[in-house]
C-alpha cells in the first residue's frame, strides 16, 4: 500500500531540512543563470526526508483519532499559463498546522499556514512575503477499509481490519514577490503514513511570479508529527 512517486505522479521531490533558496544551485543569492538554477526542477537536497517517509508506506493501521502538531514542506513546480509542460521554477514553502481529529466528527480538523516561500523563477530567485491559511477552506481526514486484490484475498500484512488514512488540506491567502500581490492557493492531497505520525502526497494551487501573472503549479508535500 505504499503511496510511492509515481503512483502519485509527483513530480518533485521534499525533505524538512535543507529545503530553502540556498538548496538550489543558483538561487541561494544574487546572479542565478537560466538552464542552471535546477536540476529537472526540483531541490536535490530535498531528496532524502521524503524518500525516508514515502518508503515507509501509507498505514495499515490508521488510529481512530490523531491530535497533534504536525510540520514539514511543500515543493511546487511553477508552470507557464495554459502550458503544465513548460517549467518555469520551483518553490519550497513551509507547513505548520494543527490537527484535532477523531473519526465520526464534524470536517475541517486541520488549522494552520504555509509561509516562507522561496525558489527560483527562471534562474533567478525568488521570495515570497505573506501567509497561506487554511482557515475558510474544507479540509478533511478519512478512515479507509483497504480493499482486496483484484485476485481475490489481501496483501501480506493486511486484513480485512486493516485500515488506511487520507487528508485533503486546502490554504488560501496573499503572497507578494517583486512588488506584486496576488492570491495563492495550495491544495495538499495524500494519505497517512505507519500509525499517522507523518502524511505525504501531491500538492498544486496557483501562484503569481516576478511579473505578477498568476500561475499553474504543480508538486508534493509532507508533514511529520512534533
């Protein structure tokens, strides 16, 4: 039941440490050069803490309530408008939120921001001032019954009591990078990781750039349990 990369088609990758402009090649200062900035658009540093909690799988055993702070990043891929082909940079930004969840209750058991967005715009850097929040936007947790194979019975390790979780966590706010304000959202999807201390998926939402056109964008995200 692993919720691996290409099964969630991410196309870039996350980790708690490392993850800020100074991670990517020419964006850490002033004088960032076109076609160098990234590697396939993406953080390399970023690597590693994702790798480490997408590999451990989503649960098998979901709690029946999960409580608690949970932080970690969000990767996005800034795209051209009207063109998700065309890669225009990447960006990292922060997760803070709370979470206050017991199955059977009422919707919206997350609270809480994303902020510090930083990156780089068609190799030069980029910074964004502001707050995403999510107050005002459904979110929502959900306790799943694990299906069987198509060829009948269950996986190894799994039984028909065996439970997995999924989030959708949604923020929305102003952002402002080189004069400009724009509104933002992002929109995380995923599951759980063993027993809920971590959840990691896709991410996308629209973002303004150095012009302020207001983009497409496209990534992934984790969130460990403090």
């Amino acid at each position: 039941m692993a919720l691996s990369k290409s099964l969630l088609l991410i196309p870039c990758i996350l980790a708690l440490a490392g993850c800020d402009a100074a991670a990517i090649p020419g964006a850490g200062g002033a004088g960032g050069t076109g076609g160098t900035a990234t590697t396939g658009l993406t953080i390399p540093a970023c690597d590693t803490e994702f790798n480490r909690i997408s590999t451990q799988g989503a649960t098998a055993a979901m709690p029946t309530t999960v409580q608690g702070t949970y932080k970690g990043k969000t990767e996005l891929v800034l795209h051209a408008v009207g063109n998700t082909a065309d890669e225009k940079g990447v960006v990292v930004g922060d997760i803070d939120v709370a979470v206050n969840w017991t199955e059977g209750s009422a919707a919206n058991p997350f609270s809480g921001t994303i902020t510090n967005f930083s990156g780089e715009y068609e190799g030069n850097p980029i910074t964004y001032t502001g707050t995403l929040n999510s107050t005002g936007v459904p979110n929502s947790i959900l306790r799943l019954a694990i299906p069987q194979l198509p060829t009948g019975g269950f996986a190894p390790g799994i039984d028909a009591n065996s439970r997995t979780g999924t989030m959708l966590l949604g923020f929305a706010g102003n952002l402002t990078t080189n004069g400009h304000t724009d509104g933002a959202n992002v929109a995380l999807t995923g599951g759980f990781g063993a027993n809920a201390p971590t959840a990691f998926g896709a991410a996308g939402g629209t973002m303004g750039n150095l012009n302020g056109d207001l983009l497409p964008t496209t990534g992934s995200f984790y969130i460990v349990k403090q």
